[in-house]
C-alpha cells in the first residue's frame, strides 16, 4: 500500500496536533459513563462555593445584575487559561522520551495541549449558555463579538503555555512559581467581583491583564450590555494597547522560541 | 552557522516528496547526505535546576564535560541502499542516527534526507497503555507522519502483519511485551517511508520475531527503500548490509563493504561475548577449561568429512574433546542452529548418557553423533558443549564452532523437511 500524499510539513503537524488532543482528550474520559460530567464538575463546584459564599454569607450578589452568570462565565475562561498554561507548562519535561526518539515540530505539544483544552471548553460553554438561558439573559448581535474573544483567549494562553514549557526545562521551580501566579490572576481578573466596583487606580493595573480584559469584555457582550466594557473600565482607552502588546509579544516570542532555541532545549532534557 | 536542509521551516517532521522534486524525478540524489556534521555535548558536572539556585549563586560556573559525538562526518547514502552503523557502546553512532532523523540539530554541518522516513530509535516510543490497540495505532500513525484516514486504511494490515487481528480493542496495558514489540514494529514498517532509521530494534523480541524482521528487511530492500541500521551485530550487517560505516569516538573510523568494516570492528573492538552472533569462534566460548572441545567436524554417511551436504541421508557431528580435569558423566550436547540464529536441533546425552564414562585429566575422546538428515536447504551452524554434570556450569562451549550447508534442489522454504506422507480419500460426492 502506498497512498501516503505528498504533504506539507506544515499539514503534518496540524495533523499530528489534533491526533495527541484526541487521543489525550478520549482517555481521560475513556470508557467513563460520567465523563461529561467530570469535566463540568471543576468549574460548577468553584461556582457553587463562590456563589453561596457571595450572595449568602457577603450578600454581595444580589445587587449585581446576573451575578452568577457573571461568575460562571469568568470562572470557564479562566479554567481554560490555567489548564493550557499549566499543562503546556509541563509538555516538554513530561514528554521526554516521545521528544528523543520522535523527530517532530515541538510546538505540536503546547498545541495540542490548547486543543484538548478547548475541548473541555466547548462542553462548558454549553452549560455557560444554560445558565445564561436560565437567567433570562438574551441572545444579542453582540454576542458575535464573543468568538472573537475566546479566539483571543485561545491564542494567548497557548502561546504563553508554549513560552512556560521552555522555561520549565532549565527551571524546575517554574511550575510552583506559576501556580501563585494563576492564583493571583484568579483574583486580580474581575471573576467574582464586577470591575465596576474596583476603584480606578487599581482598576488601570487590572486591565493591564490579557486575561482580565477578555472576562471584562464577554460579561459586557454575553451577559450586560449596560456593564462596563473593557475599554470602558480604562481611564483612557488608549490603555488596550497594552493588553493587546502583550499578546501580540508573547505569541511572537513562542513563534520566535520554537524555531530557534526550542529544538536545542529539548537537547538538555 | 549550522544549515539544515530539514529545518528550513519550523515545522519539520520530515521532507516529503512534494517538497523535494529529486524525490518525485527519482533523480541520482543520494536518499541521505552528511557533509561535515559536528555535534558537541557540554554536559554540566551537575545540574543548576532551579531559578532560585540561579537567583542566589548567579556568577557561579559550573564545570561542563564535553563529549564529542560526531567530528566532521561526511559521507553519503544511496537510494536503495541497506547501510549500517556500527561501533562501540558511546562511539556515537546512536547520536549520528538522531542527527539524522532532525531530533538533534547538528552543531555545524548539512544534512540531507530526501523522501519520507520512518524513524524507528525505540519500538513502541508514544504508546499510551490505557488505551486501545487501535487508538495507539492512530497515534503512533500521526507520530510518523500519517493522516488519520491513512493510518485507519493500514490498520488491518498492520495487525495482521503483528498476528494480533483480535485484539484491536484490548488495552496496550493487557498486551504482553512480545504483543507490543510485535505491534509497535509492524506499526514501522508500515507508513511507506522511503528511509527507515533503526535504531538496535533487533535487540528486542524472541528469535521468531528478529527472523520476521529480518524478511521485511529483505522485502523493504527489494522494494527499493533505503534502510539504516544502527547495531552491534556485525552478523546482520554483513549478512544485508549493502554498505557499513563504522564510529569511534565520532570518527568515521572504517566506510565501505561490510566484511571489511567488519574486520576493522574485530579489530578495534575484539568482540564483546553476546554481541557477536557469528563465528570465528576463538571469542564465541566459554566455560571453565575442565575440558577442551579441540575440533568440530561434519561427516557424510560413509565417514567422509565435508561442508556441504546433499538432502537426505544421514550425517555426523564429530568432536574431538580432551580433559584436563577429571569429570564424572559430563553432558555432551550439540546444537544446530540455521543461519538467522534459531535452534533448530538440539541433542544432549543428558539423561541417556552411558553409566559410568568417567574421565581423567589428560584423556582424549572422539565423539560421534549420527542424525538422521531432515535440515531444508540453507547453511547451518554447530554449537558444541561439555558441561558439569554436578553443576550448571560449562566445561566448555564453543558456540557456532564449525558450519556447513545443505544443497539441492526442491527447496522447500522450510528450515527442515520432515519425512511425511499424505492420506486422501474421498469422502463422497454431492
């Protein structure tokens, strides 16, 4: 048998990226009846807490305006970036042995790490949109903007986790350091508080997050019309040049990584 | 500045034909050319593994061991050609093979592969054994280049090849060790790539499994792939080797016909006991020394002493074997062993041996073993023992100490032609 077509490298690897998500994807819900489920579990539960502890015991909740849609919604992005950055963190170190003896693009991994990620995302979002639909929140042209939003989320958290893998490799303390820093972004991304209640100062420092911008901007166009957008939430709009500098740098910088230095880390596994 | 013709993009499995015209015109382009290859490790004498350890010593240095693994190599690889790499444990030829296949990038150099490879340095390397055969299959598919259509369209054929058409959907986990070698090999040798880089795969697997491997060599190589071997056995590079290369201490130290690489390897390497599989037998013995096996010799049924017998008959294996410590009843055994290294007879006067042939130190005994000769055609190797009889233990042994072939025609294909004969009868007719 010789079918096999002439392919381009770069077809190849697309192929080889969405095989690994798959493959990763299928086992960790393989032969698992209660497999959705599980990968709703994480972010309902957070949900659970955060919002009994909110409107029951703060009595926060009730004066904001769909307030565990707010939440909800916050907590599945975030999910996604700590999944992809945290685990595209490891993929270089945890694949060693496929990395030695497989000759491959190495940026296949972050890549399919994003991928597999994504997946888990999807089969959230479909419960976001429930409980959208269960608040009497309403489909809007806006919510167009929103595809646009996640593409955004998904790209810089996979370049990001892309940039960890290789900082991982000399640095063994990058994942425990990492771990604060998702903490602290956790905090600092207006999930469980609308960024209107921030005052301004702290709420210019805020925004100069990626990650803060996007949750800010998806509550504006999913859920509130009437809630801050993120350039809204700036001082000065000009400010959303710095989150988009950001993302712009760190995906050339893993673009930049991967062709030059990547290959030659893998060496020093 | 290192330039490497496979790392012109960033994404580089491997160089298809569509990218690579001299594939697809099948132009007098070598399938694989070297030209001044250097790779240098630095290892650090220990690792700095933290950015804590680099925040609070930041000027320390620490002190590096550089291995050379591949000094200038240059040399080219023709289509079709079955070549293999030999030498001595850390002589870098497993290096060279990664430099080959892109998962090293060489320090200064080009190297140029054209047409697909197949890249082969451990079997079964990405198998996750939570899962199923199948999926595996997919995964070790899109590992080596395939789509996910063409690795599905493959896998009948490759569990056919491996004989584990039942047990697709049986978790890798519940595969016994010879299953995956056998799974992970076919899954190789089955993406239709133009090169295949291997890496000692026949170092794994019972004798059974290194035949089939050696039959899909000899089958790839008619089909006119080119397949690179890295191995210590000197047998299979002669016996298949078009062409072998021989590494010391990443020096070319021999290039060229394989009997002749393999002289230099004898020679620089003397053999190591168990990585050699072929005579002379001077290095292929072992045992104590409470016996000396002197000579080994075939004899037709007339007791005329030969190398190459005609099917059929009966034939002899003589030894002539002195003590030079007393020994009570030692076992005798001779092994024939067909030319891919499996048993194929094996005889032993343990338990049968006449009571009482005890021998003093300085006695000398002829020994004759008659058989009848069932042996196909093809060359055969004989072993020859005397052990301890009180111990496990070998008096001496000399391993593939003597050889000689059978000739004829009506070659079966079958390494033996047992005596049989057929019964038909009709059972009726409708």
């Amino acid at each position: 048998m010789n079918d096999v077509e002439p392919r381009t490298d770069f077809q190849r690897a697309v192929g080889l990226t969405v095989t690994l998500a798959i493959t990763d994807f299928k086992q960790r819900y393989y032969g698992n009846a209660f497999g959705y489920f599980w990968t709703l579990a994480k972010p309902l539960l957070l949900f659970g807490v955060l919002y009994v502890a909110f409107t029951v015991i703060l009595d926060i909740g009730d004066t904001v305006k769909d307030y565990p849609q707010m939440i909800i919604t916050g907590l599945v992005l975030y999910n996604y970036f700590s999944e992809t950055t945290g685990q595209g963190l490891g993929c270089l170190v945890g694949n060693e042995s496929l990395i030695r003896k497989v000759p491959m693009p190495l940026l296949v991994l972050p890549l399919a790490i994003a991928l597999r990620s994504f997946f888990t995302l999807a089969l959230n979002l479909i419960a976001v949109f429930f409980f959208l639909k269960l608040g009497g929140v309403h489909a809007t042209w806006a919510w167009l903007e929103f595809p646009l939003l996640l593409g955004v989320l998904l790209i810089y958290s996979t370049a990001l986790g892309a940039f960890l893998a290789n900082l991982y490799v000399p640095f063994r303390d990058a994942s425990a350091i990492w771990e604060i820093v998702l903490q602290l972004l956790f905090w600092t991304s207006a999930i469980i508080y609308p960024i209107e209640t921030v005052p301004q100062s702290l709420r210019d420092w805020i925004m100069l997050n990626p990650l803060a911008v996007i949750i800010v901007q998806s509550r504006h166009v999913l859920i509130d019309p009437n809630a801050l957008s993120a350039t809204e939430a700036m001082s000065d709009p000009a400010m959303i040049a710095v989150p988009i500098g950001i993302v712009i740098a760190s995906v050339v910088g893993a673009a930049l990584l991967y062709r030059r230095v990547t290959p030659r880390i893998a060496e020093q596994l | 500045m290192a330039t490497l013709a496979r790392a012109s993009g960033t994404l580089g499995i491997s160089k298809g034909p569509a990218t690579d015209p001299a594939a697809i015109a099948g132009g007098p382009d070598p399938a694989i050319t070297v030209e001044g290859v250097c790779k240098t490790f630095r290892l650090p004498d220990h690792r700095r593994s933290t950015l804590k350890e680099r925040a609070m010593h930041p000027f320390r240095r620490i002190p590096e061991t550089e291995i050379v693994a591949a000094r200038d190599l240059s040399f080219r690889i023709e289509r079709g050609e079955f070549f293999g790499i030999v030498g001595r444990n850390g002589s870098g030829k497993s290096t060279l093979l990664k430099l080959l296949t892109g998962i090293y990038q060489p320090d200064a150099g080009r190297i140029r592969v054209v047409g697909r490879v197949s890249p082969l340095i451990e079997l079964g390397v990405g198998f996750n054994h939570e899962m199923a055969a199948r999926d595996n299959m997919l995964l070790s598919g899109a590992l080596l280049g395939l789509t996910r259509s063409e690795a599905l369209r493959r896998l009948d054929e490759t569990l056919e090849f491996a004989g584990l058409e039942s047990y697709r959907e049986l978790q890798l986990k519940n595969y016994s060790s010879g299953m995956l070698t056998r799974l992970a090999f076919s899954i190789a040798i089955h993406v239709d790539a133009d090169v295949l880089l291997l890496d000692e795969v026949l170092a794994v697997g019972d004798a059974g499994f290194q035949e089939k491997c050696y039959e899909t060599f000899l089958s790839l190589k008619r089909e006119g792939k080119t397949i690179v071997l890295v191995t210590h056995d000197m047998a299979a590079v002669r016996r298949f080797g078009d062409r072998a290369l021989m590494l010391e201490n990443g020096d070319i130290l021999a290039i060229g016909d394989p009997n002749l690489v393999s002289e230099r390897y004898r020679d620089t390497v003397g053999m190591e006991p168990g990585e050699e599989t072929e005579h002379p037998a001077a290095t292929n013995r072992f045992g104590d020394g409470a016996a000396d096996i002197r000579d080994v010799w075939m004899e037709d049924d007339g007791g005329k002493r030969a190398r190459t017998f005609k099917p059929g008959g009966q034939l002899r294996i003589c030894a002539e074997i002195s003590f030079t410590e007393p020994l009570q009843e030692p076992p005798l055994v001779f092994v024939v062993r067909s030319e891919d290294g499996r048993n194929v007879f094996s005889a032993s006067t343990e338990p049968a041996f006449v009571e009482g042939l005890d021998f003093d130190a300085g006695d000398r005994i002829l020994v004759r073993m008659r058989f009848e000769n069932y042996l196909g055609v093809g060359s055969y190797d004989v072993t020859a023992c005397v052990a301890h009889r009180d111990r496990p233990q070998w008096a001496d042994a000399r391993r593939d100490v003597s050889s000689f072939s059978i000739r004829g025609d009506g070659w079966s294909g079958a390494v033996v032609d047992l005596p049989h004969q057929f019964e038909i009868e009709r059972m009726g007719s409708r």
